[in-house]
C-alpha cells in the first residue's frame, strides 16, 4: 500500500485526522478579538485630531468579509453597544453604524460571492472611509471643513492598516480552529 | 474566494427563515440605535451610569500606558538633546539669566498683590489641587477630543472642575465616574472659554476647531488689535477657571480674531492637576435662566 506524505493529511489548521476544536475558542475568539481591538484606541492620548484607525469597526468588517457566516448579522448591536462605551461617541452611534454595515456587506455578498483579497481591500476601505464619515457627522461636533480635514489623516492610515488587521484575523482563526484536544 | 456553500439557502424553508430573521434583527436592531443615538444627542449624560463603570474598569490599564507614554517622550527628548547642546546651553544659559531677574520682579508684584488684596479684603486665589493623575486615555478615533482621568467621585472631583497642566489649561471635567473621569479638551469643537490677551484686557473666546488649532473670537468687534504671537490667558468669567493661566499663542490673523496654537498639549504633559471649580457661585448663576422662577425656598436665602 502506498504511504501517503504526511502533511497530506494537514490542512491550514493542524493535522485532520485525531483533532477535537474548543467550544470556547471557536465562538469567543471573533467576538473577544473584537472588543479588545475596541478598547485599544482608548488608550493612546490624541490631543489633535482623530489618528487611531477605529480597530473595533476594522475587526469587525475584517471578520465579517473575511469568514462570513461566523458573525450573526445582528452582532453590531451588543458589539457597537460595547466599543460605544469607550470611543467618545454618543451612546448609540456604534449600535446604529456596525448593524448599517453588517445590512450592507451582507447585501454586497450576495451580489458579488466570488471574490478576492483586493476586492476585500477595496470594499474595506470603501466600508471605513463612510463609517469614519458618518461617525464624524452623528458625533455631535460642529461640522467644520477643519473636522473633515482632521479625519483625512486617519481616513488614510484605516485604509493602510487593513491588510494587518486582515493578516492578525487569519492568525486569529487558525488559533479558533486549531486542535485542542486528541480524541482517545 | 469562492462562496462557502453552507450560506446558501436553497428550497430548504428553515434556512430561508433563518435569513430572513438575521436581517430582521439587524434591522431592529439599527433602528434601536438610531434612537439611543437621537436620545444621546438630546440628552447627552443620559447614558453616564453605563459609560462610567466601563471607563472605571479599564482605567488603570490607561495608568500603564501613560507611564510608557511619558517614558518613551524621555528617550526621544534625550536622544534629541545631543544635537546643538553646546549651542543651545549657552543660549540657554542667558535666558535663564533674563528670567531669574523676571521671576524675583515677579515675586515681588505677587507681594504687592497680595498685600493690596489684603486691604480690599478680597480672598486669595490660591486654589488646592483636588487630585494629581495622568490623563489615562483619549477618544482617539472619534471626532470629539475627550480624555479620561483615572480620578473619579470618590476622590473628590466633581463635573465642571478645570484640569490643567504644569503649563495650562488642559480642559474641564465633563462627566464623572466613581473612580474615573471624562475630561472635555480644549481643542474639541464644543469646547468654549473664556480668555483674555494677556498683555491688555482684550477678552475673547477661545473655540477648539477640532483639529488642534483654537479659534480666538474677539467679543469686541472692530478693529483688530491683535498680533501673531500674543499669548492668551483665561479671564475667569464664567466661574470655571481661575483667571491669568496660560491658554493659547495666536498663529495667524482672522478678521474677526486669529488662530492659535495650545500652550498645554495634552499629549506632552506628564501629570495634570484637577482644580476646584474657581467661583460655583457663578457657575450656579448661569444656570438660571432670566425666566425661571424663584421657588420660595430661594427666596427665603
């Protein structure tokens, strides 16, 4: 009888055969990774003018284009109702935005399923750039060309980072998928 | 990629139903937070008890970031500090010189203050700190310019009390948790306050733009008296700040005023000091509107 090689029965996850996944890390690994990337613009001090990519949101939409069907489509409101607790919005603003974006890619996918990492990138971008947007306009500033000129520059790097954030969510999902346990 | 099979519905009813209530919920569940939005906008403290205790439990992690912050801000001050040392020591040394004569003139005008104070039997300005902390956190990917300190109620701070620096003005308080706060930066666009030039009595608003710059808005109009480089102290009314702490240095002319730059960038100070609010007698003044009506309690005062 022929041997098979053996990385012929590893796929991206670890070896196929004996592989038992956690419960806990497959479905708490999105949702935890999500809030904690909510919490890190919290604590950078930014005197000036927005300049942290807003993570939670990236997280999210990476999640979401990346491995659909992981995410519930309602998952923007105990999501955005968290991240709204720490970004300085109005209470709501998160709810309101993440549930719109999920409504949206959801309905994006169904019009185009094939589809690859440059298209991600660019519906990404799309999807951060009118967040950004319209979070600016439900933030309860004074709506100002200055306003808008000061998210420019976090605008660029969001739209910069998301081949990273896209990078740290595979790792991500190998860690959610990956053997915990042997069976026998 | 291609599409992953398990989404697609099929004639099966179940899953169709299962999508169609996914969308059903999302959409509740974006109209409900249209309406907490509507309701926050309104109400703006309305959801304080919520926002408090999260910002409590990840205050102190802020704590450690802050430390990072200012030690990194070190290096990098050392490491440009070997550039031009000579020179600048030297130049450094004749203005100290300059100034060490200023701050004894100084003192002695404080003196006099104070003594001539003393005769119009006016209090002291002199104001103890309520709490030193370190500014533990911003809203750095929002359009407002918020930051938190890790000093709440239960150290004594209260809402509306200034926060400044070592070189001025940083903000006021703007909610307060149990052992947390939310600061309200000067440079936010809803930010307002009062100031006077400092060399004159010109006085002025100074409005955050939303991107780091103030706006000095005189109240007087005409015409404009103000040159680049005049530097901006607060003038106490209003009852928040106390008078003569440094605010702005104007960077460019406007016809109805200019623009300035932050004399206290929040992001190079190390520690800032809460301060009791300067006359809550004014403060409660303001609150009351020409039309409101004395109950006869206040009346009886």
């Amino acid at each position: 009888m022929q041997r098979l090689a053996p990385s012929a029965r590893r796929d991206q996850y670890g070896s196929r055969i004996n592989r038992a996944k956690s419960p806990i890390r497959e479905y708490c690994t999105p949702y935890a990774s999500i809030m904690l990337a909510s919490l890190v613009p919290f604590l950078f001090l930014a005197d000036v003018m927005p300049f942290v990519p807003p993570l939670g949101f990236m997280f999210l939409i990476g999640w979401r284009i990346m491995r659909p069907g992981v995410l519930p489509l309602w998952v923007g409101v105990p999501l955005g109702a968290f991240n709204d607790l720490y970004s300085g919005q109005p209470f709501g603003s998160g709810i309101f935005l993440w549930s719109l974006a999920m409504i949206g890619l959801e309905a994006l996918e169904s019009r185009f399923p094939w589809r690859g990492f440059w298209q991600d990138w660019f519906t990404a971008g799309l999807v951060v750039i009118m967040y950004i947007l319209a979070a600016m306009v439900v933030s309860g500033a004074t709506l100002s060309v200055h306003l808008l000129l000061a998210t420019l520059p976090q605008i660029l790097t969001s739209i910069l980072v998301y081949p990273l954030v896209s990078r740290i969510i595979a790792s991500l999902d190998r860690f959610r998928l990956s053997r915990s346990r042997r069976i026998g | 990629m291609s599409p992953s099979s398990k989404r697609r519905t099929g004639f099966s009813k179940k899953q169709q139903y299962s999508v169609f209530t996914g969308y059903l919920f999302a959409s509740l569940g974006a109209l409900l937070g249209l309406a907490l939005l509507g309701l926050s906008l309104w109400q703006p403290s309305s959801f304080e008890p919520l926002r408090g205790p999260a910002t409590d439990v990840v205050a102190p992690a802020g704590e450690a970031t802050a430390a990072v912050r200012s030690g990194r801000k070190n290096v990098w001050d050392t490491i440009t500090g070997y550039w031009r040392a000579g020179s600048q020591n030297a130049a450094l040394r004749r203005e100290i010189e300059i100034a060490r004569i200023r701050l004894a003139e100084a003192q002695a005008v404080e003196v006099e203050n104070r003594r001539l104070k003393a005769l119009l039997s006016l209090p002291g300005e002199d104001s103890e700190a309520v709490a030193t902390t370190r500014l533990v956190g911003s809203s750095s990917a929002s359009s407002r310019r918020f930051a938190y300190v890790g000093k709440g109620e239960a150290d004594g701070v209260e809402v509306g009390m200034p926060v400044h620096s070592e070189r001025g003005v940083v903000g006021r308080v703007l909610e307060v948790a149990r052992a947390s706060a939310r600061v309200l930066l000067l440079t936010d666009s809803e930010s307002v306050l009062p100031v006077r030039r400092a060399s004159d009595r010109t006085v002025a608003f100074a409005e955050g733009r939303g991107d780091g710059l103030l706006r000095i808005r005189l109240i007087n109009l005409g015409l404009n008296p103000l040159e680049v480089g005049d530097v901006f102290v607060t003038s106490g009314a209003g009852g928040y700040y106390r008078p003569g702490v440094a605010v702005a240095i104007l960077n460019e002319l406007t016809p109805d005023g200019g623009i300035a730059r932050l004399v206290a960038d929040p992001s190079a100070t190390n520690y800032v000091t809460i301060e009791p609010i300067y006359e809550p007698l004014a403060v409660e003044a303001s609150e009351v509107r020409a039309r409101d009506e004395l109950t006869d309690e206040e009346l009886g005062d």
